[in-house]
C-alpha cells in the first residue's frame, strides 16, 4: 500500500489561494506513488473539485485559531505516525511542527519567509537565491532551495519543455493572484491604460476575488481592450499566457507559472512576503519591476527570454518526487543485524545473475559453501552483517570485514533495484556500524567499473575512488 502524505494547508479571500495551488501542484506530482490527502479550513468551493479530484481524502477542520490544539486533533485523530505531513502555511510554526514529528510522521514544510525555527525533516522554498543561512533550523533539516524545485502544475512543466516563441503583439496577461484582497488588479489596469503600452489584456481572477462589480464598470468604460476570466484551468492559462508577450503579475507561483512559457514579466509586488521573489528575479533580470513599463532597453527583453528558458526546464516534479520517496525510504526502513532465519535469503541474493556478474568472483555458490560461510560470518567478533527492510521485508544486506582497514560489501534485492535503496543502505549501514563498534578504521570498498549504481553510491557519500592494484577494472573506494 502506499504511503499516505497529509497536507495542511489554507487558503482564502484575505490569505489567498497561492498556498493551495501549489500544494495541488505537488499533490498532482506525488500522487502516482503516494496516497494524497488534504486537510483544510473552509476550503474555497472553487477549488473544492481540483482537490477532490486530485486528493484520496479530504478533511474539512473546523475554523479555529487554536493551531496547537489542532495538531494534537490530527495526531489523535488522522495520523498513525506512518505519514509524511506537508505545511504550507505560515502559521504553522515550530510547536505545531514538534507536535506531528513527536507522531513519528514525517514532516515537510513549504515556505518562503523564513521567519520562525524549523524542525521539519525538509523545507522546500522553490524561491531562487536562498540559501540554507537563512533558515533556522535542525541539523538534520534537508533544504531544497530554487527554480530546480518549482511547485508549478504538470501542464505548465511540460510548457517548459516545449516553448512557444512569444507572441509579436503587445498583449497583456494580467493576474495579481487568486484572491487580490486589496485589488490591485484595478491599479495594474488603469496604469496600463495611461502608458498606452499596450492595447489588449487578458485579465485572470480566482474564486476568492471580492471585486469584480469594480472591475466590470472599469472594464466597461476602459478604452483597453479587456477579457475578463475567472478561474480558469492550468491548460486555458498557458493558451492565454502564449498569446500574451507582456504580463504583470504578483512575485508569487503565478510569475514562475509565466516564466515557464516565456515572455516579457513584469511584477507588481502585493504582499511582503514576495520580497525574496521579487528580488531574486529583477536582480538576474528574468523578470522587471512593474515601475519600469514601458522599458527603455528592448534588449534585456531578449536576453530575460533566454535566461528563463535556461532556469525552468520542466524538471521539478521528477526532483520532488525523490525527495518524498526519500523520506518514505527513513519512514518505513529499519535496519538491524542479520541472523540464521536470514541465511535463505542471502543466498537466493547471492546467487543472482546479475550479482554474481558485478561480485569479485563470478562463480556460483553452492548452499553448503555458503552455510559454511555464514555461521562463520555470524559468530565472528570481526564480522558485521546487517539487513535493511523496507514495510517489514528485506531489501538490502551490508557486510563489515572488519580488519587492518573495514571492507564493506552490500546489495540489494534484485526486485528492488533502481528505487534507491543502495545509497540509503550504504549509508545507513556506516552508521549503523559506528553505533555498534564505535570504531575509528578506515572503510574500503571494491567495485567493478560496469557497477554504475554502485559506484554512484559510494560517490555521493563522499568516498574517494582509485584504481584497485589487486583487481583489474576494479575501482576501491575509501572513507
């Protein structure tokens, strides 16, 4: 069965409805691996069939501002301790984060001000130019920082994969977020119409918009061409955005949305969380301060289209997805030292084609030799074998020869191949064995050239390679 993830998340008129969007977004990337369920306070009856759509459960939580009481509610009520919890809200802070890991969840939060201490396993801020100095946060807090991180819907990912070269007519896009509380959508409008750059705009507002008999008698009387949509699908947008050269938008998921189909972004600021945004995008001129529209020189234009392509390549949701299938692998792993009723399924291992291929010594292993070989390794004070399950079920088995230096050998359940499993056995085996022996010796490995997996493993874990002298086309990694 696969795991459930529970995101926490808000959204209405006041707030507005960015946190919602792109937690769907993450929901639509995760959802073929993960059972996706979202709880929230007096969700937006727009949105309501997005979620339900996208969400294997929905919680209506009562309105309340006893956030610390509500945690308590969801662990008593919702969680098992198995889950991996998002948040996407500011209000969730440390206590409320404390009070779902102390569940044994996993917890993710997404978040782009940076105001409080995190306790969460993972921060996601897909805001470029922040670094993990501007957190704070535990030791143990994975940071997963940038546009490489966009939480943007699969249609506007497969947009920047495949762009469209701008429209040569000077349309405009306008969408200053779902909700726009103070209206400025209004402001953006009426400037538009005094500096005469443009004579045609689309017009997006949300569910949760509050002004539109406003902007109807302005549209009314405007002598810009206006079109005027509320609502509207991820696909609808993109078709909007592609006929549209020119856009001004809030520094918020909307411009990145932009940005992933290209054109000339300008941004009106809305909100002061937008800062980080706003000023990473103006200051790599990927997108221009609504202030300087009309612009005087065309050709940071240019050069702002070519930038975009280079930093959104559609590629976020396969980053993503492996960042929860991760956390799944710590939630659901446990590692604990082999014994007799563990020798069947060493030897099936053992004696798989594909590990015989990439072992020093191809030869198959008869059940006696390996019997033999077995109850030597498990009564050997200098011997370490260890066995990795995943739900329950082996998946991986890691030997420690300790000697002069410590050899270390591992694999992983051929049926289990490719989801990971070798790093996170690597290096949780290493750990494990530090634990238990408190030892200070060097640790070596030997792998086969053609053992591309494997030696991506030892790679990412900080080993240093060189050429074995006892093998040939034999790699020996140390640590």
């Amino acid at each position: 069965m696969n795991t459930k993830i529970l995101f926490r998340v808000d959204g209405h008129s006041q707030m507005g409805l960015g946190h919602i969007v792109r937690s769907l977004a993450l929901v639509r990337m995760l959802k073929s691996n993960f059972n996706c369920h979202f709880a929230i306070q007096n969700p937006p009856k727009g949105l309501l069939p997005q979620i339900k759509g996208y969400c294997k459960g929905l919680i209506e939580l009562p309105t309340t501002n006893l956030l610390i009481e509500e945690a308590k509610y969801l662990c008593e009520h919702h969680l098992t301790g198995r889950e991996i919890v998002v948040l996407d809200g500011y209000h969730f802070g440390t206590e409320y984060q404390q009070i779902i890991k102390n569940s044994g969840c996993k917890v993710v939060c997404i978040d782009d001000i940076h105001d409080k201490h995190f306790v969460a396993d993972a921060i996601i801020n897909h805001t470029g130019g922040i670094t993990e100095d501007h957190y704070s946060k535990e030791d143990y807090t994975q940071c997963h920082f940038g546009l490489n991180y966009a939480l943007l819907r699969q249609p506007f990912l497969e947009a920047a994969k495949n762009r469209f070269s701008p429209n040569a007519h000077p349309i405009a896009f306008v969408c200053l977020g779902g909700a726009d509380p103070k209206n400025d959508t209004l402001k953006v409008l009426k400037r538009l119409e005094t500096t005469e750059t443009v004579k045609q705009c689309y017009v997006v507002i949300g569910a949760a918009y509050l002004h539109r008999k406003e902007l109807e008698v302005f549209i009314s009387k405007s002598k810009l061409g206006i079109t005027l949509l509320e609502n509207i699908c991820a696909t609808r947008m993109i078709d909007i955005m592609r006929i549209c050269s020119v856009a001004i938008t809030s520094p918020s998921t909307i411009s990145i949305e932009y940005l992933s189909v290209g054109g000339d972004l300008f941004l009106y600021q809305t909100a002061d969380n937008q800062n980080d945004l706003f000023n990473y995008l103006t200051l790599n001129q990927l997108a221009f301060n609504f202030n300087e529209l009309p612009p005087k020189d065309k050709k940071n234009l240019a050069s702002a289209r070519v930038r975009q392509q280079e930093i959104l390549d559609g590629k976020s949701g396969q980053r993503l997805l492996k960042v929860f299938l991760n956390l799944e692998k710590v939630l659901h792993c446990k590692i604990r030292q082999a014994d007799i009723n563990d020798m069947m399924t060493l030897f099936e291992w053992k004696n798989e084609e594909e590990t015989r291929q990439q072992s020093l010594s191809t030869q198959t292993i008869s059940f006696a030799e390996h019997k033999r070989w077995f109850f030597q390794k498990l009564s050997s004070e200098d011997c370490r074998i260890y066995i990795l399950e995943y739900k329950g079920q082996p998946v991986g088995q890691i030997r420690f020869d300790i000697q002069n230096n410590t050899v270390l050998s591992f694999s992983v359940d051929p049926n289990t191949r490719g989801k990971g499993f070798g790093t996170y056995l690597l290096e949780t085996g290493i750990k494990q064995l530090k634990k238990d022996t408190h030892f200070t010796k060097p640790i070596i490995g030997y792998v086969k050239e053609g053992n591309i997996a494997s030696n991506k493993s030892f790679t990412k874990l900080g080993f240093q390679r060189t050429q074995a002298q006892a093998y040939e086309n034999v790699y020996v990694y140390a640590l």
